[in-house]
C-alpha cells in the first residue's frame, strides 16, 4: 500500500531526512518518534506534497506521488489528509465552515466565495462533527473552542476530504494530558472502523505503545529503529533520543512523569 524507497531531502548540505526507506502493506496506526529535528515533520509534508523531495520515491498503491504534478498533486493532497500541532482552522469561521473547507479544491471560486455548500456536504460535514462527539460546537466560531475541540474539528476536516491516509503532525503537543487522550482516542478509532491508514508523528513513547501497530524511530534524518511497540527497549529509546538529550526538552513532552529531575537522561524520561 504505501513503499518509501530511498527518501531525502537536502537543505543546502544538511540532511533533514536521509535516505529512508520503509513499506507498510495494510492500514495500520504507524507512529514516528524521535527528537524535535530528526526529520519527522519534513518526512509527512513530503508525503503530502507541501515540501518536494530532493531524491526518492513514496509510492501508494503502485503510484509515485512525488512525481505528480499540478491537478494531480492537488488531487493526491485530498486523498493524503493532514492535521497540524496548532489545528490550522479559520478561527473567526464557525466550526461547520471549517470542516466543509476540508474539500474546498472540489468547489468554484464562485461557490467558494459566497460559503455556498450543497446540501448533501453540509449534512456530512455535521454527521463527521456528530460521531467526533462536537456537533453542538458546528455554529460557534473556532476561536470559541478548547484546544482539544479544535484539533477534533481539524480531523473532521481531513475526514472530509474521505481520505485514504491521515498524517497527523505533532496532533497532540500543544494539548494537555485530557485532551490529548481523546484526540489520540478519535485517531485510533477512524484508524481501525474506518480502516485509513493513520501515520503520526508522536513524542512520548507512552503515547506509541498505546495507540501504534508500528513505530518507526528517527535520528538525523535516519530511521534507526522500525518495529512494534513491545520492541521498544531502554536500549532502542537511547538510541532514538540520545543518552545526553537535554532535561528541558523532555519536560515539554504531554505525557512526562511527576519525577523530572534534571540527572535523568531523555531517554529516561520517556521510558518512565
């Protein structure tokens, strides 16, 4: 279903992402972990198509979606849904307006100007709200909602679009601990109702072994570590985070430990 094959992409003469190569055959729950700079978020919005790459191929279904240019690129983008750390919604818009825009590349400029929406996509768009349980937040705006209700909205919009893959980039960094479970909690349930193939980029081991069927671990741009979430050892955890990552950046991370002190390596922290 989806083949990675031989992926870079070079800035300047840094490597971002340095020739990765994976393959995933059914739908899974696929999670990317690593430090902040070790390629994750370059790696998604290749796939997606908001970054070209400098060499390699990401083939789904047989079909190299690096290589495809104007309408169809746009066209795959429909098809590879992305949700963002900070949501990416219109926030003076109401909430349906914001799911509906998950399809704006299907509407006229005419029709998009005048926020005129068939029937049927307005009925869908508040079947989506319903099942993400925020139906009732579909006439606010989207600067009225919790942080947790908004990135629920953002993956109502990528639902819109119907799409065969949802990259989910850092979905939920900026939320606290509540809300973070049930966005993780929406993903993993579209992931295996929905049967979409789910590829988040995550920081916390805690959060990989819970929700992932597979982990793939990045550092500098390389994956070394790509597996399931029982073959995540302390030793594999040093090696994705580093034995002398800084304190401060683990405490940023959603799910940390009450037990923080600053003798205790990255890795530490996260396997705690």
């Amino acid at each position: 279903m989806l083949d990675v094959q031989g992926v870079t992409r070079m800035f300047g003469r840094k490597a971002a992402v340095d020739n990765i190569s994976f393959r995933i055959d059914r739908p899974a729950f696929v999670g990317i972990i690593g430090r902040s700079g070790a390629g994750k978020s370059t790696f998604l919005r290749m796939m997606n198509r908001l970054l070209d790459a400098t060499a390699g191929e990401i083939r789904v279904d047989g079909r190299d979606v690096l290589s495809l240019k104007g309408a169809e690129a746009r066209a795959w983008q429909s098809h590879c849904a992305m949700i963002f750390q900070q949501f990416n919604l219109v926030p003076r818009m109401d909430v349906a307006s914001n799911v509906l825009h998950g399809i704006l590349n299907r509407r006229s400029t005419l029709q998009t100007l005048f926020n005129l929406w068939p029937r049927a996509d307005i009925l869908k768009a508040l079947e989506i709200l319903d099942r993400l349980g925020i139906a009732e937040q579909a006439p606010k705006r989207a600067e009225a909602l919790s942080g947790g209700q908004q990135q629920r909205v953002a993956i109502a919009r990528a639902l819109m679009q119907d799409p065969k893959i949802i990259l989910a980039d850092e979905p939920i960094a900026s939320l606290d601990p509540m809300n973070a479970q049930v966005v993780m909690d929406t993903l993993k349930r579209i992931n295996v109702e929905d049967g979409r193939m789910v590829i988040a980029n995550l920081h916390t081991l805690d959060t990989a072994r819970r929700y992932c069927d597979r982990v793939i671990g990045m550092r500098d741009g390389r994956i070394v570590f790509d597996g399931t979430p029982a073959q995540l050892s302390t030793g594999i955890a040093r090696e994705i985070y580093g034995a002398d990552a800084s304190f401060n950046e683990a405490a940023t991370s959603t799910a940390i430990p009450a037990d923080t002190s600053p003798d205790r390596s990255y890795a530490d922290l996260m396997l705690s």
